[in-house]
C-alpha cells in the first residue's frame, strides 16, 4: 500500500476505554504522526456535541469526523458540516411507531440534540448532555441516528436481531448495526447512505486520498464498513471475530495499551 496519509480511529473501545480515559501516551504518538504530515481523524458513531469535542482539543486532533455512525462529516476547524445524510422522515416515522408499538425504549440523534423516549439510569450514550423527550422533537429536524437500547429494555441478542430484522423489512432504507462497549449493548439505525464506509468514501474524496492512503482502527461491528473501505485495518484483541478476520494488525484491547500499539506501528511501519 501507498504510504498512509490519514488515520481513522473509532473511539469507544479504541480510543478510549470504558470510563472515557486515554492513554497519555496516545496524545505523544499522535503528535509524533501528525509532525510527519499524518493527520488523525475519528470516524464513530456518537455525536460532536457528547465527549468528542472536549477529547479533540486536549488530543490536537481537530479537523475533519466522521460522526453519527457516517450520517455527518464535521470539519471541526471550520466549523463547517461537509456531508449531512440524515434518515428519511417516512423512515422515522415507520420506525418510531414501531417502537411505540413494541415499548421499546430509543434515541433519536439531530445536528444539535438528542432526544430520548424514556430516560433510563446508565442507559444511554450521552449521560453528560441533557436529553430532549422524544415528544419535543420538531418534523423539520433531520434525524442522522436511532439507537436501540437493550439493556434498558432487557433484550437478548436473539431479541435484539429479530428486531432489526423487523424493522429492515418495515424500512429497506435503513442500516443496522450491532455495538457493545462498557456495559452498554444495542443498535444503531443510519440510512442505507450513512454508513461508516460511505463516511470514508466521502472522507478520501474530501481530503484526496485514496484508499490504500487510510489506516482503520476500531473494535465493534459497526467498524466492519470502516475497515473495508480503508486501505489497512487494525483491530483491538476484542473486536468481533468478523472484524478481526479482515484486519491487517491485531492489537490487544484499548486497557491494555492496544491504541499505543497501533499507532507505534503506524508509526514505524506504514509512514
């Protein structure tokens, strides 16, 4: 492969580790890349709004995300949105009556807020922002993500996929998938066109790399499309069996030094 010009990191479970905490040896690593014209970029599924914006100015990594799991792509410097793919209001609305229906607890994620239908202790992404009822939410307001939250609503595995294959059939226009960090378990649901696959295509497009010039790092399923799209894949010792199998590298999870191994390998062996 070309010599990497762009890293794209996940951030629960690779990054960081369950209680949000870095390595501060990562921020000296990254540092050193970024001194050899490698920029560092995060490609995950929460929002700029949660912790993202808070960790990219103490790690120096402001610049261009892929955020919402691929429905956005915020360059931070700018302050400027350079991809919105939100789900289609006939979509939300499907899938929203669905989940009333069921009384399954979920989110919903705007540009700006997120909003819940039931607040539930230790349940969500976001505990450090106030959470919106789903009931405030205004027609107009593009929705980038849903999520399912299984634990709260004490689903199974077996549960949780006959669910999503529900709502696959109901909305064909949807992508699901699976995540798991910490103590949290669920869904996230992007449109088909909002994937962290299309997240990087449209990242390479932006930035004019190609493939084979982007590094993946991640841990969970949903970094499966992050990881095909990239022209080098390095998976923490946890991540799926399926992410692994695709994967260049493996590192042993993020508590035990795994992000600052990946990066020393960068480091030395792919710039």
């Amino acid at each position: 492969m070309k010599k990497v010009k762009a890293i794209l990191s996940d951030y629960d479970g690779t990054l960081a580790d369950q209680n949000g905490d870095i390595f501060p040896e990562v921020k000296n690593l990254i540092k050193k890349i970024q001194n050899k014209n490698v920029s560092f970029s995060l490609a995950t599924g929460r929002a700029y709004y949660s912790s993202i914006r808070k960790v990219e100015n103490e790690l120096g990594i402001k610049g261009i995300h892929i955020l919402h799991g691929g429905a956005m792509i915020l360059d931070s410097v700018n302050n400027k949105i350079l991809l919105l793919q939100s789900i289609l209001s006939e979509s939300v609305e499907k899938i929203t009556n669905y989940f009333q229906a069921q009384k399954i607890i979920f989110s919903m994620e705007t540009k700006n807020s997120v909003y819940v239908s039931e607040k539930v202790k230790g349940s969500l992404h976001y505990p450090d922002i106030i959470n919106q009822a789903v009931g405030k939410y205004k027609n107009n307001e593009p929705i980038l993500k849903m999520v399912i939250y299984a634990k709260a609503n004490k689903l199974s595995e077996a549960q949780l996929n006959f669910h999503k294959k529900n709502l696959q059939n109901i909305c064909p226009d949807i992508s699901i998938h699976n995540l798991e960090y910490s103590n949290f378990f669920g869904s996230d649901i992007t449109s088909e066109k909002a994937t962290k696959h299309t997240g990087v295509l449209e990242f390479i497009k932006i930035r004019g790399l190609s493939p084979s010039e982007v590094v993946a790092i991640g841990d969970g399923h949903n970094d499966y499309p992050l990881f095909t799209a990239c022209g080098f894949g390095i998976a923490m010792a946890n991540a799926p069996k399926e992410l692994k199998e695709i994967a260049g590298l493996i590192v042993p999870k993020v508590g035990d030094g795994g992000m600052i191994e990946a990066l020393e390998y960068i480091n030395n062996n792919l710039i």
